[in-house]
C-alpha cells in the first residue's frame, strides 16, 4: 500500500473505513509512518527561499532585508525541530516577522502558538480558516467533533486574507490564492523570487487532497465541496512553476532533491513536471472518489488511503 508515495505493509494497516470512524488512529499512524515530527537538515532553494521544515512536514523560510516569513509550522510538536533548523542556517527564529500556511490543520499550523510566542510575529490567514486558527479547530467541518484530538493549541490571528491578497515583506511578495476543498480557506501560494539574475515562479499548492472519511459528493460534507474541489483543480492545473514546494515532503521528493542539490545546485529544485504529475493525481483521486460516492463505481476493496493533507 502507498501512503504519500511511501510504501507500507498492508497487513498492518487499517482499512480505509477504519480509519474513517478512528481519527485517534488515523492521526497516530500518519504521524509515526510519515516521519512528521522526525528533524531533517534544512537547504536552502533558490533566492531568499529555505526547507526548514521536518522529515515529514514542509516548513518554508523566506528570508528578506525587513525580517522573515515562516510559511507552516508543522504540529505542535514541531516548534522547537523548525527553531533549530532556522539556527543551523545562520538564522535567527526572532526574526520571522510573518507567518502564513497551507491550510489549518494541526499537522501545518500545530506550531503556530508556540512561533507566536517566540517571535511575535503577524499571522495571517485565509478568512475562512480563521476561526478554526483561533478556537484551534474545533470549527473545522470534518474534525471539529475530534478537534482535542486533531486540532492545536489556539492563537489569534492579526491579519484576515482574501483570495488574491499580497504579503509582502522586503524583496519578497507572495500572493495568497483562495483554493477550497480540503478545508474551506486552503491557500496556494504563489511568488516569483530570483537567483543568478533569473526568474523563478514558485508555487505552494493546496486544497485538493482529501483524508479517510471525507465526503465530497454524496452527501456532501458541506454545501459546495464538490464544486470546491473542481475550481481547485482547475487552478491548480492552470499553473506551471518553475520549482514548487508540497506540504507534505513526499509530494516533491525532498530528500532527493536534496541530495541532488548538493552538486546541481538551484537545478535540482527545478520540477515543472512533476508538479503537473502531483496534480494530475490529485484529479484522479478526485474524480474516482466522486464517481464512488455518487454509485457509479464498484467498492474498491477497502484498500487502505492514509492522508492527512
């Protein structure tokens, strides 16, 4: 069985029903197989952009003459691997002035009360992930009945975004693209930064996975969802970076491309194709879930899908 493009033994996993009705159980084993709270070295990118995230987990840091962007934190847990990733780069952690994410989920925003407190930083979020960053989850429309055992630990945030909104910090300027579906405020996001006297387009793709227990046809989980996905995915499609960053580090190969960046340099982070690979799953994925829920497919055998997106 594959989970986020690892390879796992199913006899020891759970059906996919299973860890539908257990979040306890889908969390615990995302976390442990998944390497989410397990410390990676950090690299830098390209321009001011560096991985200091975990093994699992991406964390992304923008680094500019006015101070810092943090773009994720991670789970609660977290925190202190991000800190000391952001030091062995020569950076300080006091000097994130903004923090941003994906989506606010617990494994992406778990850190983000504990970077408050250390930096003092702005957070700023999509609206609609709003309430669910500052009551720590207990609005999210799928997890909020489980939020003491999905969500994070609350914090207020500074700033509200908008689709199309611009967070802009020295030489550095992302723009904050609304792309709904996995939760309702999900956020692409999408920048331009330079190295060598290049251009390179970047892009943070989010919104269009969807985890064990999810219904996004029939019935939907809530009113739209279907359509979400749809216009998201079509975004999504509609872009083509340069270099582009998962949340999840077996989405873009992390490791390998680290490896590879060792001798190629700026070259190895350079993936237009596998960007258009990581989509075009996600279309697939999509529409055969549909097409399941709505009875136009057969049971698929209870195969296990761990994601935690």
């Amino acid at each position: 069985m594959h989970v986020f493009g690892q390879e796992l033994p199913a006899k020891k996993m759970p059906t996919k029903e299973e860890l539908a009705k257990n979040n306890k159980l889908f969390i615990e084993l995302a976390n442990k197989h998944l390497h989410w709270d397990e410390p990676t070295e950090p690299a830098h990118v390209v321009g001011p952009l560096y991985f200091v995230g975990t093994r699992g987990l991406s964390s992304w840091l923008f680094v500019t003459s006015e101070g810092n962007i943090l773009l994720n934190t991670g789970t609660p847990r977290s925190g202190p691997m991000i800190v000391e990733s952001i030091r062995k780069l020569g950076f300080k952690p006091e000097d994130i002035k903004i923090i941003i994410n994906g989506h606010g989920h617990s494994d992406h925003a778990g850190a983000f009360a504990y970077m408050k407190k250390l930096t003092g930083a702005q957070i700023a979020i999509m609206e609609p992930d709003v309430a669910m960053i500052e009551d720590g989850g207990k609005s999210d429309f799928h997890y909020g009945k489980d939020y003491k055992i999905m969500g994070q630990p609350p914090v207020k945030v500074d700033r509200i975004l908008h689709d199309g909104d611009i967070v802009k910090l020295g030489e550095v300027s992302l723009t904050a693209h609304l792309t709904p579906g996995h939760t309702k405020g999900s956020t692409t996001w999408v920048t331009t930064l330079m190295e060598g006297g290049k251009q390179y387009k970047v892009v943070f793709p989010d919104g269009a996975g969807f985890n064990p227990g999810y219904q996004i046809a029939n019935p939907e989980e809530y009113p739209g969802i279907n359509q979400d996905y749809r216009k998201t995915l079509t975004f999504l499609e509609s872009l083509k970076p340069d270099i582009w960053g998962g949340h999840h580090t077996e989405y873009f190969d992390l490791e390998n491309k680290k490896k590879r960046a060792a001798t190629e340099e700026i070259k190895a982070w350079i993936d237009p194709e596998g960007y258009r690979r990581f989509i075009a799953g996600k279309r697939k994925a999509f529409e055969e879930e549909t097409a399941l829920e709505m009875g136009r497919k057969k049971d698929v055998g209870g195969k296990s899908n761990l994601k935690k997106n």
